[in-house]
C-alpha cells in the first residue's frame, strides 16, 4: 500500500460523517481472510466507541481532518442567518435533518442547528426536535471544541450565544414589521 494513502497520523482528530469528531488513537495492519489491511484505529470518547477503518477507504466513507478556519467560520455565520423552516411533514423534515447531519458537512449541520433552535421565549419543542437538534449542536460544538483546543460544552456556549443574539434579532425585526 502507498504511503501517501496515510493521511492521517496518530494524535489527529478526524470526522468520520456518521459519528463526528473522533481521534486517530492508532495505525494498524492486519490480516483478514488472508489480506494485509492497513487500518485507523479511531476512538470517539462521548460514544465511548471505537472504530476501525481500512486506509483505502477512508475517502470513500467521507473521513476528513477537521474544517478549515474559514469552513467553521462560515458555519457559525450560517448560525445568524433565519432559520428556514419548511411546511412539510415532520417525518420528512427529521429524514432531511438526519440526513445533513449524517453528511459531515459543518455548513449543513450548522443550518439544521439554525433551523431546530429555540430561544427561551419561543414555544417548546417536540421531543424529537428537540434530540435532532441535540444530535446538530453536539457534532457542531465537538469538531468546534476540537478546533480550538477547548471542550464540547465550552463550544456549545458558544454556538448557543450566537443562536441566541441572532434570534433577538430576528424577533426584534418581525415585531417591528408587525
């Protein structure tokens, strides 16, 4: 196997799309079915899960480092935008929701933060909006907190500041239209 299939070292933190932000804790090489596979070995520590994934398809799956500088900033900006919320049934929205999540995209999972996110004076949420909004801000807040060496909940003080500012906003600007 090339060398330069190994993109990640040891120590890096990754997104694996499914999972969020995970460490690379080791490389390995093993033998299955009489095949040497060189594998990640990467450890997500709120799952307490580990995960083996074989060099070759790490692209495939859509493992990647952490976002750039400007990818995260993009996302928090998305953050202030209004939320976009679609008059479609739930079950459609929460597939669509998971979906975004799912994709690993940080853009995309900012928008369904935006979108789920309620402010103290705004109704309640349903249960399940209330977990995929959950599920939205934690793989955001993680590969946050991972950028900027602090941790999840530091991160999500973050992101719940600016969701909040923004909707003062918002709600401040459709009063004065009323």
């Amino acid at each position: 196997m090339a060398a330069k299939a190994l993109s990640f070292d040891v120590g890096d933190f990754v997104v694996y799309p499914k999972h969020g932000v995970g460490r690379v804790v080791e490389l390995q090489n093993t033998e299955i079915a009489g095949t040497s596979l060189d594998l990640y070995v990467l450890r997500f520590e709120k799952e307490r899960m580990t995960l083996r994934v074989p060099v070759g398809k790490a692209d495939a799956v859509g493992m990647r480092k952490l976002s750039s500088d400007k990818t995260m900033k993009d996302a928090l900006e998305t953050l202030t935008g209004k939320p976009k919320v679609k008059r479609t049934m739930w079950s459609r929205r929460a597939q669509e929701y998971e979906a975004k999540i799912n994709s690993g995209d940080l853009t995309s999972i900012a928008e369904v933060t935006r979108d789920l996110f309620r402010a103290d004076d705004q109704p309640e949420q349903s249960y399940s909006e209330r977990q995929i909004f959950e599920a939205a801000s934690s793989r955001l807040a993680r590969e946050l907190g991972a950028m900027e060496e602090t941790d999840e909940k530091t991160a999500l003080v973050k992101i719940l500041e600016i969701l909040n500012k923004a909707a003062a906003i918002h709600n401040k600007a459709k009063a004065e239209a009323a």
